[in-house]
C-alpha cells in the first residue's frame, strides 16, 4: 500500500460528495435529529470499520459526527481511505432515508 500524491487525492476527491481533503486526511460531517440517532450511524460505520479493518476517527458532537480517514500504515491518504468513505456515504444515504 502506498500512499497518494496530492494530484490523485484531487482526483479521487472527486467520486466523493461532501469530503474534505487536508494535510494527507479526509473528513466529512454528518448532521442528525438527535444524538441517539448519531450514535446509531457511528455504530453502523463501526461495524465496517471492523469488518475492514480500517478505523476513522469520530467526533461526537450532540446531533453531528465528524470522520477524519486516513492510513496510520502509510502516513496519509491510501485506497483504503477512499473504500471506507464510499461505504459510509451509502450507510448515510440508506440510514437518512
């Protein structure tokens, strides 16, 4: 696994709606109703996050997450980063409907 140059994360940026991309990271709020419902899309992308091995790190805000990504192993931004964010966004749109 290697990580990105700046020129593919801009590339990459742009499959992903909403994410932010800053000093070799991505992140991206989430807003709900309330904190019980926050706290139930943190434990969806928990289970993922498990399954694949690849952890975000969360910020728990009342009603708001907020999810850096990023790859501890390489220092920056690697695939691995840009699968993650693609699953949460489709937890998100499946979760919010």
């Amino acid at each position: 696994m290697r990580l990105f140059t700046e020129e593919e994360i801009e590339d990459k940026m742009k499959d992903l709606g909403g994410w932010t991309s800053e000093n070799q990271k991505i992140q991206k709020l989430f807003k709900f109703n309330d904190f019980v419902l926050a706290l139930k899309f943190v434990n969806l992308v928990a289970d993922i996050a498990e399954r694949d091995n690849h952890h975000p790190d969360i910020l728990i805000t009342y009603n708001k997450v907020m999810l850096t990504l990023w790859t501890h192993d390489v220092g920056g931004l690697s695939d691995k980063d840009f699968n993650l964010a693609r699953q949460i966004d489709k937890v998100y749109l499946d979760f919010s409907l």
